[in-house]
C-alpha cells in the first residue's frame, strides 16, 4: 500500500470525509487495494493514476473520480508527485439508495456491474462546495444538518455533471509537471479571493506567469475561463447566502464580488433561471 498520512474530518450515519495526503518520498504503484464504500474524490494538490478493470485514470484539479466498492484497484503517483485529497466514502446502506435517488441520470454507471470507476470533468461550483464543506469543516461552527444537505447538494451537480460518452484527456508527462501546480494556486487563489475585484494579472501574477499563458493552460484544464470560473464561485457562493441567512440582497451581491446589484441580479437569473428575490421566495414555500 502506498503510505499516507488520513484524518477523518467528519463522520455522519452514511458518510464520512477523510483528508488524505501521501506521504510516499518514492512512489511506486500499490499493490492490488479494495474500497469498502462509494468514494468521491477532490484532488486538492498533485496526480496520480488510478487504475482498475482495464482502465487507467489521471486524477488531478480538476477532476473528481469516483469509485464503486468491492473491486480491485491500484494507484501510482506520477513523477513521485505525491496527491492530496478529499474523500467522500458513502456507506453500502446509503450507496444504494443513492442508486435508486440517481437512476435516471446516474444510472448508467452507478447500476453498470462493468464499470468500477469514472473520471468527471469537475466545475467552478463542484469545486466551490468542496472547498466550502472542507473550510467548515476545520472550523467550529459546523453543524450535522448543515453538512449533510451540502454534501447531498455536491451529489447533485456532481451527478448532473456526469457523461457517459465524455472522453477526458489525458496530458503529457511534462504538461502536468509544468501546469497543474499553476491551476491548483490559481484555484486557491479564486476561492480565497472571489469577493474582490481582482483582475487577470493577479491571479496570472500570483502564479508566476504571463496572462496570455495562464489563460491557455487554465481553459485547457478546467474547461472554462478564468472570469467564467470565477463568476460561478460567486454566485454559488451567494445561493448559501441566499438560503441559510436573511441578510439583505444587496449586502449578499456586494460581498460575493458583484459592482452593483443589477449585474448579480442579471448573472444570478441566467445562471439558476430565477432572480435572488424569487429563490428566497422558493424556499419560503
């Protein structure tokens, strides 16, 4: 088995969240491993390759893999590039009534006995719910309500995202020992940063490159551009706001970064189909 240092973070009746970090100083590839549970993995930091039944998957930013219980598994960090992640483990109970929850969309992969893992292409909003969860976590004000509807909810866009014809590519060796380090301390960056004005030379600056590349290299990994990455932090971010608190509209636009509140109004719409005033009202009924 590969080493590593794991922590459980959070533990309810159908779930737990476990922070991984390799501890591997050469890393080889594991010998043959087993999940006891349904796993949902965020690699906040590093790549490694998951392999199992046939398939080889390149975990890093911006991707989430997920993998079934009870099949034979194998990992191998690449360039001795050690991985840090979150784990979401379901428990057996919980992953099948999730199968029952998510037939429709889900199905396919999660009902299909020949598919052991998937690779999805993750989002600004599956990886802001992430973090958020993460942050909440290492806090003290944490609740077990609270946790469990985010994490259901991160179930939902995570399953929304899912396709089955979806090929993800996979980089060169030198790409990912180059680029990835840049995408992760710009996600960093963004998630600590989205409620101020911040500009594509900083975000470029704080990762020690040129706008121009690092505008290439994050489209090439996240799929989307910096300033669209950014926007649905913000309004993820203001949709908790908008459900959990009672603070003013305004107050919400302004603190998730929006320059006035017709803009937020304007995103907010197009992004959820409904105005902030219409989701508090949703929610009242």
């Amino acid at each position: 088995m590969l080493k590593a240092d794991i922590h459980i973070l959070y533990q309810s009746d159908s779930y737990r969240i476990t922070d991984y970090k390799c501890s591997c100083i050469n890393c080889e590839l594991s010998e043959p491993e087993y999940n006891d549970s349904f796993c949902i993995s965020f690699i906040r930091n590093g790549f490694f390759e998951y392999r199992v039944f046939r398939h080889q998957y390149d975990a890093h930013i911006g991707r989430i893999l997920l993998s079934k219980p009870g099949y034979e598994h194998r990992a191998r960090h690449i360039d001795n590039h050690p991985d840090i992640v979150t784990v979401f483990e379901f428990r057996n109970s919980f992953f099948e009534t999730m199968k029952e929850q998510y037939r429709s969309t889900a199905g396919w992969f999660l009902e299909n006995n020949d598919l052991h893992a998937l690779l999805v292409t993750s989002s600004a909003e599956t990886d802001y719910l992430h973090d958020y969860i993460f942050r909440l976590l290492q806090s003290a004000q944490a609740h077990a309500l609270e946790i469990d509807e985010l994490v259901i909810s991160l179930l939902e866009k995570i399953f929304k995202l899912m396709r089955s014809n979806e090929e993800i590519r996979s980089f060169p060796d030198k790409f990912r020992q180059l680029h990835l380090g840049t995408i992760e301390r710009a996600v960093e960056y963004m998630q600590k940063h989205f409620s101020e004005n911040i500009s594509l030379e900083q975000v470029s600056g704080y990762c020690f490159v040129s706008p121009f590349h690092f505008s290439r290299i994050f489209k090439a990994i996240l799929k989307t551009s910096p300033h669209k990455y950014l926007l649905q932090i913000r309004l993820t971010h203001a949709k908790i706001l908008l459900t959990t608190t009672a603070r003013p509209v305004s107050d919400i636009a302004f603190d998730c970064g929006f320059n006035s509140v017709e803009h937020f109004a304007t995103a907010y719409r197009q992004q959820f189909r409904m105005s902030p005033s219409e989701q508090r009202i949703q929610l009242a009924v």
